[in-house]
C-alpha cells in the first residue's frame, strides 16, 4: 500500500517460525482484521516463499521483504520484482539493516519496483544515509538505527532526533517521499510519538509477531491514535 | 526428489521470464507429464516466490534455488529451510554459480536443509570444488563449469574429464553423494554422455525455459537413454 | 590532495601488472613529473600493499583504491582508514564500481576517512547515484557509468548528459562536492570535454596504465587545458 | 613459511591500532627476536598497507591476512596475489572468518598464491569445513571455531575434539596438509595442548597484540614447548 491512511503500519515476519507458513496467513489476517476495525493502513511483509500463500488468501496489502538489483535472466536464487509483483506483492522493503544492498543496487531495485508496479520503502540507518535514499526517490525512506533493532528500545523516545532529522533531511531533498521509522517500536505510545515527530507510520517486526497474541499486540499498538 | 529413478534431470527456471508465475506452472507440469510418460526423474527449480504456487498445484518435485546458510530469526530478505520446505519443496540447490556461498554458509545450509527435510544439490565448478562439497556430504554435487553456463556448448562434450573427474573425487570422498553435470546440456545426446560419464543425471536451465516448446525439448532430452 | 589546482587528475593502477610493485613507483614519478611540468593536479591510487612503497619514495599525492566501513579491531583482511593515512596516502577512492559497498558502508567510509585526514572520492554510477552520494559529503563525486569503463569510449562525448546532470544534481545537494568523471577517458580533448562540462577533472586507469610511455600518454592528456 | 621449525605461530595483527603502521614493525621485531632465541617459527600477518614496510625492514616471515579470487587486471580495491607477494610476503591467510570467501574464490585464491610463490592458510570453522579445505590443497588449513575467537578461552581446552578431529579428516584427504587451530590461543599451556591434538602450530591475535608487552607474551607462549 501506499495507502491514504495514515498511519501506515508494516509488520515484517522476518524469517521468524512465528511468521512462517500457515503463522504467515494467521498474523495476515489479524493484520486485515485491526486496520478494518481501526480504519489504519496494515502491510505485512513475509518471507518469499510465503507472498504467494498469504496474497491469495488475505485482501492484506503484502510487501516482499527484498529484492536485488537485477531484471529477467541468469540470476539462480535471486529476487526478480515481477515475480514478487505476480505472487500478489504490493510493494517491497528495499536494503534492510539485515540485507543490505550497494547503492547502485538500491538504485536499480528502486527503478524495477517502478517497473513492475511495486512500492518501495528503503531502509536507511541514519540521518545521511535517509538523505541519500531520498534522491533515489522511493515511496517511503525507513529509517532504523540498527543498535535498536530488536531490542524494545523505541527508536522514537531513544533517538527523536534520528527521525527528525530525517524528515526533515527527507523533505528537503524530495517532499513526495515519506518517512516511516522502525526499531525498538511495538507499542501504542511509541507510534503515537513516531508520529508527532513526522513520520507517516512504523515498521516493526518482534514486538508484534513474537507476542503472545499478535492481534492483541496490533490492537493496542493502534489504539492511541 | 532423491530419486530412485535415474536419471535425474532438474529444471532450473531461473529468473527468466519464460518460467515466472503461472508459466513456471506450466512447465512444472511438462515436467510431470514428460516424466510420467518416460518413467525418469524431473524436478523442477523455481523462484522462491512460485515454489508455493507450483508445490500446490502439480505433483512434481519441487526445489529451491537456494536457501541461506541462516536458522528461524531477524534475517529479513534471507531464505530459511523451513520455510522452503513449508512452501512444499522437497529439496534445494546451493551455491549456484549465479548464488554462491561462503564455504561456512554451504555448510551451514546443508545442515539447515537436512534438519528441515531437504534434499541437496550443492553447485561447484571444477573438480577441487566438487571433492570439497562432498565432505559437506549433500545428496548430490553438481558440477557446472561457469564459463560453459549458458552457453549451450554442452559440459559432456567441451569438458567430459571435469565430470569423470568429479565423480571420481567425490566417490573418494563419501560414496553416498552423487554427481550432476550441468552447464550447456539441452539435448538427449548431452544427456546420454552425462550418464556415460557416471554421473546421476543433469541440471539445466535455458536449454528447456526457453525453449520454444520446454515439453518437447523435455521429451528429447529423455528420448534417447 | 583536494588541490587547489585545477584540473584534478587520478591515475587509478587497479591491480594491473603493469601498475604493481615498482612499476607503480615509476608511474607515481611520472605522474609527479608531468603534474610539475604542466602545474597540474595529478594523483595515483595505486594497490594497497604498494601504498606505502610509493608514498616513501615518490613526493606524489597517493590515494589507497578503497578502505572498509569499520574501524580499528578485529577485522582481518580488511582496510582500516588510519592504517591507509599512516602508509602515506592523503586520499581514498569509496565505492568503486569493481569495490561497490553497501550505502551504509559508504557513509561509515566516508565519515572514517575524514577522522584519519582522508580525502575521500565516492565514486557512482549515474545521476541519481551521484546525488545520493552527495548527501553524505565527500569530497569528490566520480561519475563512471559502469557500460563504458575500459572501453576506450569517453564518458564525456558518450554521455555528456550523465556528467552534466551529476555536476548539477551534486551541486544542488551540497555545493562543497566537487564532481570528477571517469570511464574511458585517456586523451586531452576528452579531458577538456569533461572540464567543459563542469566537472573538477577525471579518474582514469588504462589509457595511461596499460599505454606504451605512460608518461608520454599523461602529458599528451594535460596538453590541451 | 612453511617452517620446518615446529611449532609454527602466525600473529595475525587484524587491524587492531596496537599493529598498525610503526607498531606492526615493533611487533614484527619481537616476533623475529623470540622466534630466534626459542628456535620456533614465527610469522606475523600485518595489514596489507603494512606488509612492505614491515617485510622491508625486519627479517621475519610476513604473510597477508587475505588475498581474492582475481588475477591481474580491472579490479580496484582488490588484493592480488603477485602484488602481495612483490611487497616482501611469503603466505597468505585465506578465508579468515573475519573474511571470508566462496568456496570457488577459495580454490581460486589457493591456486593464485601458488603461482605467486606464496604459502596458504585457508582458516575454517569445524571439521567439515576442514576436510572441505584440505581438497583444495593448501599448505596449512587452520581450525578456529568462530565462537571462541576473542574470548581468551582456548579452543585447545574448549572444544578439543574439533581441533582432534580436523588433524584426522585433514590428513585423510591430503596427508600433505598440516592443521593449525586458532581462536582463544595466549598462553604456553594453549600452545601445548595444541600440538599435543597433533597440530603444528596455532593462529592468534589479540592474546599477543594487545598484551601490555607483546614480546613478554609471545616468550610465555613459547616456553613450556
């Protein structure tokens, strides 16, 4: 999605056993189920191999967790965009903390995504490297500092200052592109303070889908705004 | 598939358009067809994204291109075993030419896959590297010299002592690993010298893909053994 | 140098023989020489392990071809800003099209590089790419559209929109970055097409590296500004 | 070396600021000087911009701490076999844990230093990754299991079984090749118990380098042999 409503939320499986196969549609479902209660933008990114089982199943705006930097040919195992696009993918993660990309691969994967018809979010993990990939022109620029990825530590009330400046930095280079941030996020107050501070919605991951019960942990996270 | 059928023959869709989404489909049941018909062994490799699409809907063997030499956790973007395997693959190439691992990473994959229930193709491309891979002890080696990938110069003829040789290393190695040949193969003379040469069978790609007709290219790469 | 001499001239050795050992020494006096004669700006990015061979021996600005996104501590194998700065070198090419990293790598280069006292050319591959490495403050942008390096075809009369647009777009987010241009650039009226242009000079390899008198091949380069 | 002096200990000095630049030199002394009056081989792996100064000015054995996959030609940024060698190195580590490398660039990397004149050590994490090594027929392979280097625990008390068992695999495939084991090495205890396993020698770092006084530490370690 990159949907009207604000705030946008996009929950990333990771390649958590919690978020993997049959898990992948459950979480998709509580996903569909809160943004509908809620009237909120869910996204949910599963493994690869899961786009295609959670896309047929779940009217839940998919995302792929990545894709590289190359088109149509001799590329065993890697990522083309019209086949996430064809598995029912809306849009990709680009350049995650945890799979990491060139610059010129960044660029490329940014201009496929285009071509095939899929949203980009680009992960960047601080306030330079959010200007940088916002010459790039992604739909959205995800900034993460990766010492808080994972930890319960909100980015938000840890670091303001990281999203801050790249909102700021962000909109300087290109207004038409919107800041998410993630890391250490998972509860309501956390958003809440995302958003004060500019951004248009999170990306979380943990705090969601290793919670005892995710839909629970999505309700609450969205309840205060 | 570790199949009891010789020879076994694995269809590399690669990211060519000619076997993404319902294509790979298509040629996933070419493959079951053709297979059915000739009483051989024909598994089919596509992109992580149609692995699900296709386990589901042919009776065929399926297997990944790859997968990462990582267990369930925060690895956005990466392949695990399980997953595959939840996606109904029954086995998986590793370190493909065009998706090669560290000697850490294959190792650590061939464990992964074991522990999930999948069978082993482990990609080398000399014959030092296929009596490396054979202490890693996979269900196959396969040896695929790069500069003849692609090429349709096939391995069997341009280069027989690198499959002679290969499968006499890895015999010396662990006798239960058995030896592939790819890189150039497409017809059923390239085929036949294969299986001459003691290997099990072949891996290919664009000899079958992009064929104008994959089941009859299918049908003739079986028709003469 | 980031030298106050105009044009800026970087002989790039790559790991050509003919640039190894003593021969880069030979071609940092040449480069040492002819800048003297022509009261140009010439430096030599030679191998790392001849850094300081050439840097000890030749009064030539040197600059290391690449340095690693980590600092001082277990990092085996890999390029550490101070140890580059304390070889001798005064600069350091990030991000060469044969040496890509990460955008995050690029940005943590950049920043070691400028602890140590490192003068630091980011180099990219079109216009996009060069505003985004913009963004993170180098010293210089060095455009290579990666399709002509080696090719003997000069950027400049190839593809003079990519330098103009890359010479703007940098300007545009940061007027301190100065732009180079490189990719089969080797002769005085591709060398002036490049300055004409708007760029600060040019990254070159081959056409003087791998020419009959490299010295010959420098002077006739210069002869025309 | 490949010493005939038993046991061989190579220092690796990663990029640590207490063996970069004039203290690798210092280093280098004190591992010449203890090699002498003990009658031991000792080599030292500086950083690649330190391998000339060092090799120029003590008379040590220096290896590199990596060398890639390439021969000569169009590849900025990276370490070439002859260039490694025409700085004063005699060997190289290869595949550090700290920098590893595709099984194929390892072959390559074996067979490249070779040519060169260079002696090999091709480092590896367990007994499998051992035996893969040993087919590829370098001079040393050395084990460090990767979750004790740093930690001051010696692999030698830790886990003995894996040193013990990469000597057996090892000389199974190649009688030739000699074990090193590394990780957690300081003190002469260590050392005794290394070669004790039946390996000729060990890599270390840290337990030396960063020793209030380096020589001091290096004469401990060899004393009780």
């Amino acid at each position: 999605m990159k949907s009207d409503k604000t705030p946008v939320i996009v929950v990333n499986l990771k390649t958590y056993l919690q978020g993997t196969g049959e898990k992948a549609v459950t979480i998709a479902k509580a996903c569909r189920d809160v943004a509908e209660r809620y009237n909120v933008g869910i996204a949910v990114a599963p493994q690869f191999c899961d786009i295609y089982r959670v896309a047929s199943q779940v009217d839940v705006p998919v995302y792929s967790q990545h894709i590289d930097g190359i088109g149509a040919g001799s590329h065993t195992g890697q990522i083309l965009a019209q086949c996430v696009k064809d598995a029912g993918a809306v849009g990709t993660l680009i350049n995650h903390s945890e799979r990491r990309l060139t610059l010129a691969d960044i660029d490329y994967s940014v201009k496929a995504a285009n071509e095939a018809g899929l949203y980009t979010i680009v992960c960047t993990n601080n306030v330079e490297t959010s200007a940088s990939a916002a010459s790039l022109g992604p739909d959205y620029v995800a900034i993460e500092p990766p010492e808080l990825i994972g930890t319960g530590v909100p980015v938000s009330s840890a670091d303001p200052q990281v999203v801050k400046g790249s909102v700021d930095a962000v909109k300087n280079i290109n207004s038409d592109v919107k800041v998410l941030c993630g890391a250490g996020i998972s509860k309501g107050e956390d958003l809440k303070a995302a958003l004060d501070l500019g951004s248009a919605g999170v990306l979380l991951a943990s705090g969601i889908v290793k919670a005892e019960d995710p839909e629970k942990a999505l309700e609450h996270l969205v309840s205060q705004i």
